[in-house]
C-alpha cells in the first residue's frame, strides 16, 4: 500500500494521477485534511482517509497498512513546519510503514537563507534518525514560482530584484511524475535524491529567454536587498512575505540552486520541461 499525503495539492494530486497509470487504484490511498476534496480519487477506487499534520492520532490512522508513505512537505510560511513534518514522520513510522519519502528542495540546507530550505534540511535529519528506510525528494525550484517573482514585467518590461543567481527552474509537473516512477521503484532511491531540470539560468538569462518569447526587450533592474523590500511593501506586499521572498534571491545568489543532474530526464525518459517552456505556456495563457 502506498499512501499519500496533500493529494488535493497540485504536486502529490498529480503524482497520485501518474501513479494510477502504474499500479492498481488498491495500492493507492490518499490522506488529506478534507475528504471531500479528494471525491476525484475515491472515484477511480483510490482510498481516501482523513489525515492531518496537527492531527497526530488521524496520521496513525490514515497511514495504517502502509508499505510507503509520501509526504508532502508544508507550503504555510508561517507554519512551524518541522514540528508538522515530525509529526508525520512519527506517525508513519508507529504505522509500521516500510519507506518514507519526503518532498524536499535542492536548496536543502540548515545554514541557507530562505527559511524553507532549512525547514527541509531537518527534516531530513528526522528522517535519517527515524530507523526507517527514506527518500528525499529534492526537487528543482518550481517554475511556476517564476510568475511571482518576477512581479510585473510583462507590463513594465522590467524584472526588478535584489541580487541575481542562478536556478534550475523546474516544472512542477515533470517532478510528480517522477514521483511515481520513484515510488514504483522497489526502493532504488535511497536519501536525497535531486530532481531539477538541465539548466540553471540566472534571472538576467531568464529576462533574455522572455524577451525572445514576448519579442520585446525586458531587462533586469538589480536594486538591492532593502529597496527591492521597500518596493514591495510600498507596492502592497506584507514585509513578512517580501523578506521570505527575499530568501529566495539571497540563496540563488549563494548558489544554492544552481545545481542540476540528469536524474529526472532519466526518469521521465524524455528532457525535463525548460524555463522557455514554462515562460511560452505562461505567455499563452495572458
């Protein structure tokens, strides 16, 4: 049995999708917060239980009978995701599951500036002390993340930003089906595992790659670390949000995403989704 965890989610929905065209729907079961929410998989004749991270006594419950449990790591930024994420591996490990597997970020680090790279850097520390065989999924950062931070350049022709690094911008899409080909694996894969796309352009290539996909020129202003938060903030964001945003800058700058590896094309048995085909498909749907 494999069980799923945030499968109402975009990333594990569509890893519980690919992994039905693997297995049968029997093997599979879905833990979610709102049962109702996951009506989609209850109708393929996926088992849907309720399981939540504040919910200790659900997890043991919806993990019940597990050979491998994926979880999804939380996406609340002001959540303390590590005491969610221990509470899920200690439930998976009550529940006698055989595997866990954890869907970390390359970025993975407990010295990093961008707080959720530290979050998943201890739990997989929390892993690795659980006694149980795992796997960490380190995924490339999400393309569609792009839309956000780049802000408003399709109206400005500007990319404004603190500092420029290099990220192997990877479709979220390509990284839940390799999801599944990783959990059909017989546990091939052990420890963290990194998934990215085969390049990792800097913002001022990526501005390069969007002015041949608009046909205009857009540019990249870099402003530095306070005023690209003043500019934020004056522009109606939460300071919160544009400092954890600003994490996101400062570990690209640092390098903590630039590196790839072929792994997820070997997977996918065709090349990963690039920043171009992120950045033609976005442009088509404007």
């Amino acid at each position: 049995m494999i069980v799923i965890t945030g499968a109402t989610g975009a990333l594990n929905g569509a890893t519980v999708d690919h992994l039905l065209e693997l297995v049968h729907p029997s093997e599979i079961a879905v833990a979610v917060r709102d049962v109702a929410r996951a009506q989609r998989f209850a109708d393929r004749g996926v088992q849907v239980r309720r399981g939540d991270y504040d919910d200790s006594d659900s997890l043991t419950t919806a993990f019940d009978g597990a050979d491998q449990v994926l979880l999804v790591s939380s996406s609340d930024p002001g959540a303390d995701a590590t005491a969610l994420h221990r509470n899920a591996i200690d439930a998976a490990v009550a529940a006698g599951a055989g595997r866990i597997l954890y869907t970390s970020h390359q970025g993975a680090g407990l010295d990093s500036p961008f707080k959720p790279a530290r979050d998943h850097a201890a739990t997989e520390q929390m892993l690795a002390d659980s006694g149980v065989a795992w796997t960490s999924l380190r995924n490339g950062f999400y393309a569609h993340s792009l839309d956000f931070v780049m802000g408003d350049w399709r109206e400005t022709g500007v990319v404004s930003i603190p500092v420029d690094g290099p990220v192997s911008w990877t479709d979220r899409a390509d990284s839940a089906e390799a999801a599944a080909a990783i959990l059909t694996s017989d546990g091939a894969y052990e420890g963290p595992t990194v998934l990215t796309a085969r390049d990792a352009p800097t913002m001022t290539e990526v501005a390069a790659i969007a002015s041949t996909v608009v046909g205009r020129k857009i540019e990249v202003s870099i402003v530095g670390e306070e005023q690209w938060v003043a500019d934020r903030v004056a522009a109606g964001a939460n300071e919160f949000m544009a400092r954890f945003t600003l994490g996101i800058f400062l570990a690209a700058h640092d390098g903590r995403f630039a590196g790839t590896d072929p792994l997820l094309g070997e997977l996918l048995g065709r090349e990963p989704r690039t920043t171009r085909d992120f950045l033609v498909s976005s442009e088509r749907a404007t």
